[in-house]
C-alpha cells in the first residue's frame, strides 16, 4: 500500500516572529538528530515494505544544514528508501541558506524545492520578523534561474500588518515572473505562542483579506498558475503531489520531532521537542471513531478546488455508499442554507469559487455532522 513519507528537520537560522512550527535555532545537537533519524528509518523499513509514493522534507529550514550536513542526510534516507522511485521529492529552503553549492548538491536528490520568501517587501519582512535581506532572495533565485528544479515553489504571506494592496500584487506578479511554477499564498494567522502574538499584532480587516484572496487568483490565473486549493496555485502539473495525498486521506508516515503521522486510522504526532524525540518520547495520538476520522478527511479535501468524486470517495478506508450517501446529504443541506457555497450532485462534492472562501464555516458545520 503506498504512502507519504515527511521528514521534520526541526532547526533554523533565526525564528520568524509569525512562525509556529517547531524549530530550535541551536544546531549543536544536528548529529544526533540525523543518528536518530537513520536508526528510526532502519526500524520503519523493516515493518514497512513498501516505498513512498512522495517524500517531503519540512521544518525547520532543511536548508540550514551544511552540505556535509545535507550529504549525510539524503545518503540516510536514499540507504533506506530508494526514494528517486518517489514520483515527487520536496524540500523547504529559506533564501537566505542556498548556495551554488547547496544547489548542485540537492539537484541530485530532489525534485521539487519550496521556497520561504514570504515577501519581496524589506517592509513586510521586517513585521513579520522574517530575517532575510533582498539581496539574499535576488541571489537565491538567480541560483535556482540559472539551475532550475523540475518543479520550483514560492511561499508568500498577505493580510500582514501595514500591507497594501499594492504592496500583495506586486509580490504575487515578481514570485510569477520568477520562474516558479507553484506558488503559495498563506492569510497570516496569529498563532498562539508566536512572537507576532507577544508583541501584540493586530489581525488586517477580513474584508481586505479576503480581497486579496481573490486577488492573488485573477493576477495567478494571468500567469498561468490556477488556484487548486483554498491556499495553492500551479501551472497544469505542478501541483504539489504530497500535500494533495494528505488532504485526500492517504497514509503519512512523519519522523523527526513534531511530524505528523496517519496509518489510516491514527494520527500522532511526534513530542514538540527534539530531547524529547531523540530520547523517544511516546507520540501523542489521536484516537477517533472510523467515522469521525473519515468525516474529517471529507472535509479537509474539500478545501481543493475539484473537492471529491464519489469514486475517491468510495476508495477511503471505512467508506462506503450509505456514508456517501450521508455526507452528500448533509453537503446538499448546507448548500441550501447557504446558497452559492456547495455544488452537489450524486457523483461530485465542491466548494464554489466563492465557497472555498467560507471553507471555515462549512468545515464547523459538517465535522458537527
């Protein structure tokens, strides 16, 4: 049975004030952290026969490890899992972290690299504590331009503080113009235990947030980028294969520490600490009814653009035509209550362009079923 692979790597350069994935700035542990991960892959692919369908290597910042860092890893993870059969090999990278060198090296083992510029705006940057300079991010992309990747991906951040609207298109039309062929546009959300929500940040009106949702699809759209998620654009092909997996249900294997696993009927997560994962600590897991966890897996795929077909639908673990039936039901119920949300038919589920905006709301609703 296939599945997804992540892999966590938890350090950074600095913590971005918005940032609340776990990540140490420390590195004098990376050692350990990469025997550990060896010896934990080792007893996976003993239990585990199959090879991942897709890797994806997160944080942290990947690209902050040295390239002798980065050397011993892929040779770690390509010992265990002969991952040039996965179809689609990502990594996270921050601008300010790739080399020439870093770039010729990671060309032999990925195919896909995600890239943290949040903004081309020294302005923006700054507010959200993202310590980059321009000259950093004119370099990284030269590298790539002058290298490129199979598939390339932008990361870039609107509703921040003090933003325009001005300010959002031209960082939507310089990440198109770059050659990226995927590109990222995340709401700034305050997260509790972020620096951004230390110091106080005040949240951009939602009517302006939502305008510049819309707006990042009709300049994307322009460039040949089509919104396929609430928070995704690609060019036709380049849509990220991983995160399309585990939005659909598919099984995600996580290691390093805070990486999310599912086996199709649990998800855990690993401690929010490295001490605590290189001494083993026990996942955190989350237990559900079959149902509850198929009904959560109905919903989150509906933040993409196509939604479900009954015949994806039918192939999840525990589902079957009477809780097709059930959730088409409850869709079409919603979709009266609040018309021009849901398309509904017998064979198709779908926010519309205007639902996808609302996928909150609709998310509450049917996860209460």
């Amino acid at each position: 049975m296939s599945f997804q692979l992540y892999i966590h790597v938890p350090f950074c350069r600095s913590k971005c004030a918005y940032c609340a994935f776990y990540s140490v700035t420390a590195r004098e542990r990376t050692r350990e952290y990469l025997d550990e991960l060896s010896a934990r892959l080792e007893i996976f692919r003993r239990k585990e026969t199959g090879d991942p369908e897709t890797v994806y290597i997160g944080g942290g910042t990947p690209s902050v490890l040295t390239e002798a860092e980065l050397t011993d890893f892929f040779a770690i993870l390509e010992r265990n899992f002969p991952c040039r059969a996965a179809g689609e090999i990502s990594l996270e990278a921050n601008p300010e972290t790739l080399t020439a060198e870093k770039i010729a090296l990671l060309h032999n083992h990925i195919n896909r690299l995600s890239m943290g510029v949040q903004s081309f705006s020294a302005t923006i940057r700054k507010t959200l504590g993202r310590d980059c300079s321009d000259a950093a991010t004119a370099k990284a992309l030269q590298l790539i331009g002058a290298k490129p990747f199979p598939h390339f991906n932008i990361d870039l951040m609107y509703a921040v503080p003090g933003q325009t609207m001005c300010d959002w298109e031209t960082d939507l039309r310089r990440a198109a113009e770059s050659g990226a062929d995927h590109i990222s546009c995340y709401s700034l959300t305050p997260e509790e235990g972020t620096q951004l929500v230390r110091d106080g940040l005040r949240q951009i009106d939602d009517a302006m947030s939502a305008d510049m949702w819309e707006a990042a699809g009709e300049i994307l759209a322009a460039y040949g980028l089509a919104r396929y998620e609430i928070s995704n654009y690609a060019k036709p092909g380049a849509e990220c294969v991983h995160n399309v997996q585990v939005w659909r249900g598919s099984r995600l294997f996580g290691f390093g520490p805070a990486a999310a696993s599912y086996d199709a009927t649990r998800r855990f997560t690993e401690p929010y600490s490295l001490e605590a994962w290189l001494r083993r600590a026990a996942p955190d897991y989350d237990v559900l009814p079959d149902s509850a966890r198929l009904r959560e897996i109905a919903v989150m795929n509906l933040r993409t653009v196509n939604g479900w077909r009954r015949e994806d639908f039918l192939r999840l673990p525990h589902a079957d035509t009477a809780t097709w039936e059930q959730f088409n039901m409850e869709c079409r119920k919603l979709a009266e209550q609040y018309p021009g949300l849901l398309i509904c038919t017998g064979d198709t589920l779908k926010l519309t362009a205007k639902g996808l905006l609302f996928w909150d709301t609709a998310a509450v609703e049917l996860l209460e079923g």
